[in-house]
C-alpha cells in the first residue's frame, strides 16, 4: 500500500447544494460499527477482497478489506459497503465530546478556549467530526487522509457551514500518509483525535500502526492528548506502540462494551 500525498483520485460523489438544508438531514444512517465486530480471530480477515485491490502492491499486505487503500478509494466512489456521502464511525460526535472537554480542561479543572485548541483529525474519511468540532467552536482544525476521496467528500462536508463561516482560514484538509506526516507538523497539535483510523492502519500491514504512532507523538505537543476509538488493534500491539516511557494512559478502554475509548498524553 503505497500512502501517496500525490493521489490524484477525483471523487465522483453525489452532491447536494450547500446552504440549501441542514447537515443533519443528510445523516440517514443510525450510527453503526463497521470494524468493532472484527477481532485478530475473526474469519473475516480470510475473506477474498481481491476485487477491491489496485495497482498498489502493498494492498497485497493487508490483514483485511478494510486495510486497503483501494477499498477506501472504492467506498468513497460509491462502491463500498458503507455510505460514501457520510459516515459516522463507531460513535458520533455527542459521545467523544465530553472526553474532549474533560481531557483538555487545566489542572483545576478550567475549561480551555476551544479557539485556541489545535486538533488533527487522522484519517478522517467521510466522518462528519471535522464538522461537528467546527460548529462546536474548535476551529483550529487539521484533517487528513491517504484517500484523495475522503477529502473531496470532507470539502462537501464543510460547505454545510452556515455563510460567513470563514473555515478556510482555520481548517486544513490535506492528502496525507500516517507513517510520513510533515516536518512542519512537528509539535504543531494539542489533540489528535482518531476514530478508526489506527484499527485500519493496523489492517494495512505488519510495523504500519508502530509508524503511525511515532509520527503521531513527533506531532503533538508535549503533553498533548491523544483520544483514540478502537475496536480491532490487538491490546499487545497497543500497549507496545503506546508504550509507557512516552505516553502516560490516563483513560484504558479495554473493557469498553463496544468500541475502546482510549486517552493517552505525551511524556
């Protein structure tokens, strides 16, 4: 799997005019769980999805669909099995919200400026979290995703913005690889905020999520949070990638019902 930043994938989504309905009226699913029910024993891993692999070879790597690059780049066209217009994974915004707040207040417990926050949003797909973060007032906002796709549709998105939003200012929607983030990144974020987007790098192959989760460390501020909702990533390989000598656990969501809540800080 090769994650370029040169993707010149065009999506060709249905559109629907902005300004003229609400965001919530194109929300037609309930949320759903696409990859918690997937575990490193499910027979799902054995499934044929040679129908979805390209040109990319390291798509040949892959645990599962779900850590393609061409069945990303396929769902996002229309072709998945999810919906390519938006797309909530494993829990919307109403339920990450309160660990967003509580995990970023000050040691006495104050409530930081939501303007002043700057958030990255790793694969961020067709999710509507970018949009619901800016309506909520964090409008320091990064997002980025190795399918050319997921972008076009989060540009959609955004256009569901009330008039006058001004988010091109603020908010950066880049084609981007999880294991090879920019330099200038470098120390840049307070939070990453990350639904999924680990569960299908580690899908994508042997060493890929240990990358991503350097590369997510040189991002953050020290001291930075890192809110992580997962379901597949073996609990081995999360604790080895979020080791102890550089991150501190201060929310463990292993015996989370469905999908893990994790909160993890940057030594």
């Amino acid at each position: 799997m090769t994650l370029s930043t040169s993707c010149a994938f065009k999506a060709t989504l249905p559109s629907i005019p902005p300004h003229q309905t609400s965001p919530s009226r194109i929300r037609r699913r309930p949320p759903q769980e696409p990859l918690s029910q997937f575990t490193t024993s499910s027979s799902e891993f054995e499934k044929d999805y040679s129908k979805f692999q390209g040109d990319d070879d390291e798509d040949a790597n892959a645990r599962s669909q779900f850590g393609t690059k061409s069945y990303w780049d396929a769902m996002y066209e229309g072709m998945g099995d999810f919906d390519a217009d938006e797309y909530s994974w494993y829990y919307g915004f109403e339920v990450l919200k309160p660990y967003l707040i509580e995990y970023t207040a000050d040691d006495d417990d104050n409530k930081q400026d939501k303007s002043t926050i700057s958030i990255l949003i790793p694969g961020c797909g067709n999710d509507p979290l970018l949009l619901d973060l800016y309506n909520a007032g964090y409008h320091r906002l990064t997002a980025f995703d190795y399918s050319a796709g997921a972008i076009e549709r989060q540009k959609t998105l955004l256009e569901y913005l009330p008039i006058g939003s001004n988010y091109e200012d603020t908010v950066e929607l880049s084609v981007e690889d999880a294991r090879a983030l920019p330099k200038e990144w470098a120390q840049s974020f307070d939070v990453i905020i990350e639904k999924g987007a680990l569960d299908a790098i580690y899908l994508s192959g042997d060493g890929n999520f240990e990358q991503s989760v350097k590369e997510f460390s040189r991002c953050l501020i020290p001291g930075g949070i890192c809110l992580s909702f997962s379901g597949v990533v073996p609990e081995e390989v999360r604790r080895d990638g979020f080791d102890k000598e550089n991150w501190e656990w201060l929310r463990d969501g292993s015996d989370d019902l469905k999908a893990g809540c994790f909160v993890l800080r940057k030594r």
